[in-house]
C-alpha cells in the first residue's frame, strides 16, 4: 500500500465521520431544545461543511477548491452573526424611527 492509497482511505473515513456528524448536528437543529442550540448547531454543520470542501481538495489533489473554503466560511461568519442578533434584539438590522 502506498502513500496515496492511504491517503485516499482515511480520506473516505473523515468523510463517513463528517457525514455523520452532519446528520446529528441536523437533528439537534430541527429538535433543539432552545434557538441558541439550534444556531451553534447551523454553525457546526458550516464548519463540517468547510472540513468536506477541504477532504474533496485532497482527494482531487487540487487547490482550486480553497476559494469555495474561504467563502463558506465568510458566508458562515455573516450568518452566524445575523443569527446572534436576531436571537439578542428580534431583529437583524435596527432602523431608527423619528
């Protein structure tokens, strides 16, 4: 077995594992017990989602997928706190009426 071969294998595994955790982080937001649970949950699946762009670069052995890493993860921050203000205040973008 050669080094290739090994990577392509664990590769496959963190793949399975990352599906998994997707599929449980899934369930903990449509069953969350309190909105804030559900919004760490949204974040976590982003950031699996950010792992599996990466997992499919290194078995595609090419750098043209850091670009789609780097705007989930600009994506994912911008949501992360729309949803934080929402959960605060009821509302995303405060507008003054005089």
């Amino acid at each position: 077995m050669n080094l290739n071969e090994l990577v392509e294998i664990v590769a496959i595994i963190c793949m399975i594992v990352i599906t998994i955790s997707i599929i449980l982080l899934a369930y903990r937001v449509v069953k969350g017990p309190t909105n804030p649970d559900r919004a760490v949950a949204l974040d976590a699946i982003g950031i699996n989602l950010m792992a599996m762009a990466g997992l499919v670069a290194i078995m595609l052995v090419t750098t043209r997928l850091n670009d789609v890493i780097l705007l989930i993860g600009i994506v994912l921050f911008i949501g992360t706190i729309a949803l934080a203000k929402y959960l605060e205040k009821g509302v995303i973008i405060d507008r003054k009426h005089d």
